[in-house]
C-alpha cells in the first residue's frame, strides 16, 4: 500500500511496525561502527605507504574505495534510504 492511500472511512493507512528492520538497522549500526575505524585505519596505513614510498598503493585505495561504499550502505540501510541490505546478506560491494 502506498503512505497516501486511506481506508473507506478516510483515515490514512498505516504501516505496521518494521519491528525486524529495526533489528537488522541495529545490526547494520554496529558493524557500520566498526567499519569506520577500519576506514581511519587504513587511512594512516596508507598516509605511511605514502611517507615511506611518495606514492599511492593501488590495492589499498581500491580496499578504501569498498570500505567507504559500504559503509555508505550500510548507513542508507539504516536510515531509510534504501531498503537492500547490505553485506553479510546483500553482496559486498566491488571497486571497477
């Protein structure tokens, strides 16, 4: 049913309580808390590669590229805006 559709007695219909997203969202929180260290992480590995060496480490920046999309997704999950679940359930997204 659409938010703006009513019932024959003109009160607009309301959408039961997404009580299982609220625990996956819960889920996808956690795990969103704990890529983001990962990302900072990275992001000193690579700041030393870049020290010691004067240049970019291609892998790294494609594994910070994934990192920060799918931090992305899971932040969008978790608020509303997408509804495909990310990685363990959905696929992990890829660096092209």
């Amino acid at each position: 049913m659409a938010d703006n559709q009513t019932i024959d007695s003109g009160k607009p219909v309301r959408m039961p309580f997404p009580g299982v997203r609220l625990l996956y969202a819960f889920a996808f929180a956690l795990i969103a808390w704990f890529v983001i260290h990962l990302v900072f992480a990275v992001a000193v590995v690579q700041f030393v590669v870049v020290a010691v060496t004067g240049r970019l480490n291609d892998e790294l920046k494609g594994f910070s590229f994934s990192l920060v999309q799918y931090l992305w997704e899971l932040l969008a999950f978790v608020t509303f805006v997408r509804d495909e679940q990310p990685f363990p359930i959905g696929p992990f997204p890829r660096h092209q």
